[in-house]
C-alpha cells in the first residue's frame, strides 16, 4: 500500500544534487482539476481521482487497514506529518490508493545547493529506514533544482521496487518530492504513485 511510504526519502550520499541553474521542466496540458486549500488560498492542481481528506475522513482510512503493523505505521507517519514540523498540513489520495498527495506550508526557505544538500542528508535516514520496514529496493533518478521566473523549486525523484508485503505482488512506488518557493511563499508537495505521471506540470500549474 503506498500510503504507508515514509514521503522524503533521498540521499545525499548517493545522489548527485545538481547545481542551482535551470532545469528544463515540464508545463503539458495534463489531466486533472484543481482543489482548493481555502486557510492558504492556494490552488492546487492533481490527478482527477484525487481528493482531499478531512482529518477525520483520513482517521478513519487508517483504522480500516486491517494489517495491525500497517495500521500502527501508517498512524505514527500521519501523526509525525501533522504535527512534527510548523505549518498546515493537507494529505489528499485516490481511492484507489494508487495516488496520494501531501501539502504543507512552512517558513520561507531560501532554496540553493547548500539548502539542498542539508535536505538530502536529514532524508538519507528517512529512505533507509522506509526501506528496512517495507523490504523494497530503492532506486533514484534525479534532484536538483529547478528556475523558473522568479520560482525556485528543489525537486527529488525515486523509484521503490519489490514484493508488496500486503499483497505478495511485484510493486513500483514512484515519489516526487518538491520544496517550492513561489511568490515569497515556501511549501512542501509530494506525490506518491504506483504509475508515472507528469507531476512536473502538475506543479507548475498551483495558482497562489
């Protein structure tokens, strides 16, 4: 189930952050809709199947997962994401779980190569440990970061591989992970998949 994928996960020692130039990045006319965080007044755009939970809508998906070790860890990463760090934090899925989603805002972060590397490292302990719990090899494809007008955005990409332990399957978990600075606004998005998608263009196309 990728919901229970810690969503930061990336090591400095084993990734080659790229320096802080431009970055060719997608803007396509992807499918999807627009939902709106009304506290941050900010428009999100996503997969069409996605939808945004209330915290008592996602408590209640947790207690439905009848795996009680699933259960225990998906609570605790819940948990840890809304009140582990400052800001609001919105967590939004399929119901299919294939897709899902996580926001939040925090204090502006200047975004450079030294930022990024601090990232990278704090993250490294986040992957290995996802990877002992779920028994999946981890692959990574690129961070660097990204120019655009007067945006900066920091962006991760990795690939989780193996034995889904839920369902004995063959498993592919895709994450992107993106620290956006836009507008004098600095937030975390990231967007856990069982399929390739786009996501590049899904978040070049948030209005603020």
């Amino acid at each position: 189930m990728n919901r229970i994928i810690y969503i930061i996960l990336f090591s400095f020692l084993f990734i080659q952050c790229e320096d802080d130039k431009h970055i060719a990045v997608s803007n396509k006319n992807v499918e999807g809709r627009y939902i709106h965080l009304e506290t941050e007044n900010i428009y999100l755009f996503v997969p069409e199947k996605v939808k945004l939970y209330t915290n008592d809508e996602y408590a209640q998906f947790i207690n439905s997962i009848e795996n009680e070790e699933f259960r225990k860890m998906e609570r605790a990463r819940y948990l840890q994401m809304k009140y582990g760090s400052a800001g609001n934090f919105y967590i939004m899925a399929s119901e299919d779980s294939e897709i899902d989603v996580t926001f939040r805002t925090v204090p502006y972060i200047p975004i450079n190569k030294e930022v990024s590397q601090q990232i990278l490292k704090y993250l490294n302990r986040e992957h290995k440990a996802g990877g002992r719990i779920l028994g999946l090899e981890s692959s990574f494809s690129r961070a660097g970061i990204i120019k655009k007008g007067d945006d900066r955005i920091f962006r991760a990409i990795f690939l989780y591989k193996g034995i889904d332990l839920l369902t004995g399957e063959n498993a592919e978990i895709y994450t992107y992970f993106y620290l956006v600075n836009r507008e004098g606004k600095s937030f975390v998005l990231s967007f856990n998949s069982r399929k390739a998608y786009d996501f590049d263009s899904y978040v070049q196309k948030i209005k603020l």
